[in-house]
C-alpha cells in the first residue's frame, strides 16, 4: 500500500545514503512479515497496515535505532547535502587558488619561494574559511529545523501514519550536476575577483614585457568585496537549497526566483558605478601601443567603451530572466504532465 511506500521513504531518507537500499528492503519484509502473522489469510486491511507501522514506531525514531546514535551537529537529513557541498567548496578553492599559484608564476618569472608560500598560506586559510562556513549554514540549517519541529509540537503530538509525507515524483528530481557547476563556477568567479582583478582587461606580451590595460580601477572594486561575498553567499545558499531539497517544487522556485533577482540586483548596482570603471582606458591603449591613437578602430572604441557597462547590465538582466523563465518552464513541464500508473502487488 501507498502508505508503506510512505513509511519506508520516511525512514530511510534520515539514514546514510549508502545505507538506504538495503534498510529499505529490510523494512519491506519486516512489514510483511508482521502482516502476515496478524492476518494469515487474506487481504490486509488499512486498520491492520496501519496497526503495524504503529507499532514500528514513528519513522525517525525507527531510523535512529537503526543508526545507533541520536545526537550530532548535523543530522540525516542534511549530512549528505553537507558532505556534498563541503567537497565542492573545498575542490572549487583548490583548483581555484593553484590556478592564481601558476599564473602569478608565469606572469612573474621569479625563482624566489614567496609565491609558494602565499600560496600555501592561501589555500590554508581559504580551506578553512570554505570548511567553516559551510558547517555554520548547515548546522544553522539544522538548529532551525529542530526549532520548527519544536514549535509545532511534532515531538509531543501522537503519530500517526496519515503523518508521513506524500513521496516526491521521480518526474521532479534535480540532478545535482547543475548545482554543483553553479557553485564551482560560484567560488570560481570570487577567486578571480579576489585575486586575478589585474588581470580583467586586455593584454599581450610586447617586446619580451606584458603589457596590461584594465577594465577597472582596482581600488574602487576593493570597495565592493563585500558586495561581492553577499552575492556569493545568496549564489551558493540557493544551489544548497536545490541539492538539500532535491525534488522541484512551487517553494523552491519562489526560492530560486527571489535570489536570482536580489543577486541580479546587486551585480548590477556595483556595475552601474561609473567610478568602477577604468577611466583612461582609451588613454591606456593608446599609450601601451595595443591600439593606434588614430584611425577607424580607434573612433568605434572611443564610442563604444562608454556603453559597454550598459551591455554587460542587460546582458545579465536577460541571463537572470531567461534563468527563471527556464526554471519556470522546468517546473511547469514536470508538474503538468501525468505520473505513470503502477499496479502494485498485494503484500499478503
């Protein structure tokens, strides 16, 4: 019956996921089993289904016996999004930062160990950061679950199994490779903000010397870093949503609707500033020999270059548009088309 489907999915998702199967199977014969000690011949009732998983006990407390511990930091429910998530930071900082170790040292010829050892020190520091900060959004995730149950009164109330929630239709699951990305390119995009800003302009070697024109002034975009970090964080805590969450649902679009526009917001209030952007850049050009001073080249640039922050805000404005419209669609496609139907086999 639909409510042991119920109970079972109930259970099993508070257990390691490497566990899952195997319980999950444990607990489809167990079920039967005591099915059919009750009522030998004949067809179960929903009295005698539901008697049974009374007496099996309310799912989390079955799923706690079967792990032999009850009290963590981060639970079940969100240990594996957390393991997750933790891995991609901590890869996306390390592949990050050994991309800045090796260009800064191709960039610099130098034979000195200062590059290394900031090198060291930044991956350090940054592993630590990354580790920390997503065990504090977890196990903020955590408290607050425990505080809900709390508040509602689920550990006092008696259970029963018209309690267990519906399971979500395979038709709705997120692959998780999309939010990994997102995160990956996430962090990817802050190392090199944080780090490679010299490096956001064109540039080409000239007579043995590299030559670099930068879009912006570096010292009003260090004003911004914290900005950046905000936006960063909405970034990644809306890709946490989609990997804890897992299924596609009304809640989790308005989610990802919400900060995609507040982020959206944000990078183009930081672009708009005028001051953020190199104001001899024509100048600079000119004067590093990369563009002659004169000519037709030299008259589309001095026209374009002042619209250029305009393009790059509608550019993201539509990006952020299509991104919902497409998320939007995702929902709409999966959640309007019919499940198939499953004839399930009588358990006694």
């Amino acid at each position: 019956m639909e409510v042991i489907d119920r109970y079972i999915y109930a259970a099993t998702q508070r257990l390691p996921e490497q566990q899952r199967e195997d319980i999950k199977r444990e607990l489809q014969s167990l079920i039967e089993d005591m099915l059919e000690e009750r009522i030998p011949t004949g067809q179960a009732s929903k009295e005698d289904v539901e008697s049974v998983l009374l007496e099996l006990g309310p799912p989390n407390e079955l799923a706690a016996k079967y792990r032999g511990y009850e009290r963590y930091l981060i639970g079940p429910m969100l240990i594996d999004a957390y393991l997750t998530t933790l891995k991609i930071v901590l890869a996306s900082i390390v592949i990050g930062l050994t991309a800045v170790f090796i260009i800064d040292t191709f960039l610099s010829h130098s034979g000195k160990l200062d590059p290394v050892t900031s090198y060291l020190g930044s991956l350090v520091t940054g592993a630590a950061q990354g580790f920390a900060w997503v065990t504090v959004v977890f196990a903020w995730m955590e408290y607050r679950q425990r505080i809900n149950i709390a508040g509602n009164g689920s550990r006092n109330k008696a259970w029963r199994p018209s309690d267990l929630p519906l399971i979500p239709d395979a038709k709705l699951k997120i692959k998780r490779i999309r939010p990994i990305l997102s995160i990956f390119f996430t962090i990817a995009v802050m190392v090199i903000c944080l780090y490679l800003t010299d490096l956001l302009g064109i540039w080409r070697y000239h007579d043995g010397v590299l030559v670099s024109v930068p879009f912006l002034d570096n010292d009003v975009f260090r004003r911004y870093w914290p900005l950046l970090w905000i936006v960063a964080a909405f970034s990644i805590t809306k890709q946490i949503a989609r990997i804890i969450v897992r299924y596609r649902s009304s809640k989790l679009l308005a989610f990802h609707i919400v900060m995609t526009i507040i982020t959206t917001m944000l990078v183009c209030i930081m672009l708009s500033d005028q001051t953020l952007w190199n104001p001899h850049f024509v100048q600079d050009l000119t004067a590093s020999n990369l563009m002659p001073a004169e000519g037709n080249n030299f008259k589309t640039l001095v026209s374009t270059w002042p619209r250029v922050k305009e393009w790059l805000i509608n550019a993201i404005v539509l990006f952020a548009l299509l991104n919902i419209i497409r998320e939007s669609l995702a929902w709409y496609r999966t959640k309007s088309s019919p499940s198939p139907i499953t004839q399930k086999k009588p358990l006694v």
